[in-house]
C-alpha cells in the first residue's frame, strides 16, 4: 500500500506492507534510526514520536495509519546545528546515561511541556508514566524537563 | 504479525459493509488493545478495518440532561475536555487515570468498552453512571451490555458510535492501579444519578458488576461508616499475580469508602 506523510516537515511517499509498524518505517524505510525500539509491547516509550502534535507510541501505530499525517521525530527538533531546548537541557543536566530511552522521553517532555508550561515535579512524573529508563533513576530527567519549564 | 489488508472508510455504513464483506475482519480503533493482541498472535485479522477516518465518531456534547461522546473520542479528550470537567468531573479523572499520556492520545473510549478487559476502566465508569452504549442500530444499557470477561452484547458486525451519559448529581471514581499498567486491581464507580446510588466495580471479578449490597447500605446512609462491615457475597474474585481474591474484596471496600468520602459535602 502507498503511504504519503510528513515527516520533519518533509513529504515521503513509500509502498509499505499495513503490517508495517510506524517506528519500523521509520527506522528501516526512511533510514531514521533516532527513534528507538525497546519492548514493541507498548510499555516502554523508546519509540515516542508527535503525530499531528500528539505523543504517541510509534510501535503501536500502525505506518498506514499515518497517512496524510505530520509526523515529528527526536530528528526533527534541533534547528541545524542548534540543538532543541530540551535537548540541550538533557545534556546539561545528565538527563541520560546510555541514551536507549532518551529519544522518547524527549518527544514525551516536549508534548508536556505544550500542554502544561510550568508543570510540578509530581506533574513531570506521572506525565513520564509511559517511558522508562533503566539508567538514570529519573532524578535528572526530571531536573531536566524542569529546567526548560523554567527556561520559558 | 501476521499479513492483513487494511481499510480505512469514512463512513459507518462503509464499515459495517467491510465487516460484512469477510467473517475474519476487525475494527481498529487506538488499536492499542487490538495491535499488541495482534503481535501476540492473539488476534489475527485477515482485514482490519480502520475507523479513524469517520469523523461523525469523535466530539462530545451536552444534549438533554447527558453528555454525548463519540466511540472515537481519546481518553486524552475526555480527560481534558471542559464539559465532561464541568458536568462529571469523576469521569475526566477516570479518563486521566488510564495507562499513560501516549496511550490516552489514541485510546478510544468505544474501543475500551468494546474490548471489555476486566481490569478496564471505562466499564465501571458507564456501569456506575447508568450510562447507555449507541451503536449503528440500536441502544443498549450499560447493564445491559457488558456480559462477562472481553464478552459484550455487541453482534459482530455492530458499530459502537457513541455512549450517552446521564449527568448525574455527583460522581467519583477510585481505583488501586497496578503499578506498572495502571489497569485497575479494583476500581469502584460510586454515583448518584435520579434513581438512587449506584455502586459499579472493576477489575475484581471477571465482569464489571454492581454491588448492590453497598447501593442499598448507601441509600439508607450515604457514609463511610455505613459500608465497612458489610460482605460483599455471591462474587468470584479474581486472583493472580498482583492481588489475591480477599485482598482484592477488601480493596473493593476501601476504593468505596473513598469515593463515598470524596463526593460527600
Ligand atoms: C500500556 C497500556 C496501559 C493501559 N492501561 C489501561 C488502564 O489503566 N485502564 C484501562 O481501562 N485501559 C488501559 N489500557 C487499554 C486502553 O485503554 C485501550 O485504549 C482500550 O482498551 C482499547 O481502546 P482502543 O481504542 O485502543 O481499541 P482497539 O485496540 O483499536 O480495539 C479494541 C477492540 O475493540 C473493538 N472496537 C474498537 N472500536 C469499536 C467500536 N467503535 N465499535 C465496536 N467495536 C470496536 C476492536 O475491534 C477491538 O476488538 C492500556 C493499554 C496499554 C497499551
Ligand atoms: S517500543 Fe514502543 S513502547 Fe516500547
Ligand atoms: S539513559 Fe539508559 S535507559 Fe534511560
């Protein structure tokens, strides 16, 4: 079947079979490998990406679901050179050790921080409910998704 | 998984006619109930038949007394949503409560009903509200509807296109999540809608159900006080791995005294 969609605000158009999860369109079809694979299960968040502006599970959507879509990826957030607020903030504030998780949480604090400019602690952690990291403990995650609230 | 065709029509009827075509096809709806079952080989599907692109499925309204809400609302929706805060503010808690922010912005409120997991959420919330399931070609009341564990009143090429819920005079909802999948170990919808107090409980037994005996004690006296040495006879508990059968009738009694307490003045 063919799929058309934005991705990164880029139009592709590829023949993918409707089995095709979107994370592995992604990944395998259009080469973008940022966004990660963990469980497939839909309990990980690795594969967050923004559809229409929402954050949503990747492997738990189907890539003909997204037709027609405006799909975002943790590719999609730097500027050139100039790396998005919240990476940046990730990176000062060790928000990541291995970096496995890092793309989705990302893509998740960024959806929060739409909805929700100046969120609590509490707020940032139960926001994080669907994606775990194995490394950090979460402590500076957190810190660091607070310190873009703050930025702004 | 296993290979499937997929559709996508924008109309009920062109989906109704899809489910007709092939015995061995499915609706999709968030699909994040149906895609994992999928990949399990669970499910398999020779055609999924995707019902995103009906537009006449999403939006909630206030109309005569209830709020109307499509099959294809999103618990984020209804979560975030100013009339149902305004109106049932128990059931926008009850939507904020499910899984986790990525599963809320596809999971539907018709598909959570539908599936009808006995540790789901919205069963008690329509149960406790007295609400009523639409679908293409008739009503059917919450009581009515929901038969016994992923069992529903639903024939198999029928369409659920909306819920209507009465607007009831007060209403709360508490669950003890699992910790990990925020599914309910218990969840207990306690409300008073024009025919009295309704008392819907979740994920202690293999169906939604109502405690009738904690309605009654209610009715009499609407405290705390007044259901806690009551025993709650004739149902099967569940029991496995996150709660055993007493743990989860003692927490059914402890949810309900919460509720109680959270909705009296
Ligand atoms: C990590 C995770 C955590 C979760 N936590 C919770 C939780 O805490 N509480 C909770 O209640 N749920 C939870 N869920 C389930 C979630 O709420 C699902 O969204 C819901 O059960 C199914 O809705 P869906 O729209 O995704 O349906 P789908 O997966 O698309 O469909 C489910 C079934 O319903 C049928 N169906 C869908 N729409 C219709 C319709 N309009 N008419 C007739 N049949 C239809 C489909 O054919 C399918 O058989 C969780 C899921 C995940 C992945
Ligand atoms: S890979 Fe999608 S949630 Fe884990
Ligand atoms: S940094 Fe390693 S999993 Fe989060």
């Amino acid at each position: 079947m063919e799929v058309s969609l934005s991705v990164n605000g880029k139009e592709v158009s590829e023949d993918v079979e409707p089995r095709t999860l979107l994370v592995d369109f992604l990944r395998n079809d259009l080469g973008m490998t940022g966004t990660h694979i963990g469980c497939e299960t839909s309990q990980c968040g690795a594969c967050v990406v923004h559809v229409d502006g929402r954050s949503i599970k990747s492997c738990t959507l189907l890539a003909v679901q997204a037709e027609g879509a405006e799909v975002t990826t943790i590719e999609g957030l730097a500027a050139g050179d100039e790396l998005h607020p919240m990476q940046a903030a990730f990176r000062e504030e060790h928000g990541l050790q291995c970096g496995f998780c890092t793309p989705g949480m990302i893509m998740s604090a960024v959806d929060l921080l739409k909805n929700n400019t100046d969120p609590t602690t509490n707020e940032i952690r139960d926001w994080l409910e669907g994606n775990m990291c194995r490394c950090t403990g979460y402590h500076n995650i957190v810190k660091s998704i607070k310190s873009v609230a703050e930025l702004e | 998984m296993y290979q499937f065709d997929y559709e996508a029509p924008d109309s009920i009827e062109a989906a109704v006619a899809a489910l007709r075509e092939n015995d061995e096809s499915k609706l999709v709806a968030g699909g994040m109930t149906l895609l994992p079952t999928m990949k399990l080989r669970l499910a398999r599907p020779e055609v999924l038949i995707d019902i995103n692109n009906i537009e006449s499925l999403f939006g909630i309204s206030e109309l005569e007394e209830s709020l109307v809400i499509g099959a294809m609302t999103r618990h984020a929706d209804v979560a975030m949503s100013s009339i149902v805060q305004n109106f049932i503010p128990g059931l926008a808690c009850l939507a904020e409560s499910i899984g986790d922010p990525q599963v809320r912005n596809r999971g539907t409120i018709g598909g959570s009903v539908a599936n009808n997991d006995s540790a789901a959420d919205y069963p008690a919330g329509l149960v406790g509200l007295d609400a009523t399931v639409v679908t293409d070609r008739r009503e059917i009341s919450a009581d009515n509807f929901f038969t016994d564990m992923f069992e529903t009143a639903l024939e198999v090429d029928e369409i659920i296109t909306a819920v209507r819920i009465p607007i009831p005079q007060r209403a709360t909802y508490m669950k003890f999540p699992n910790p990990a999948s925020r599914y309910a170990v218990v969840g207990v919808m306690i409300a008073e809608v024009s025919d009295g107090i309704r008392v819907a409980v979740t994920g202690a037994s293999p169906c939604v159900f109502r405690a009738t005996v904690l309605e009654e004690a209610l009715e009499e006296d609407f405290t705390p006080e007044a259901i806690a040495n009551i025993a709650i006879d004739g149902v099967q508990f569940n029991e496995d791995i996150h709660a055993s059968a007493e743990f989860r009738a003692h927490l059914v009694k402890v949810m309900a005294r919460r509720a109680v307490l959270a909705i009296s003045s």
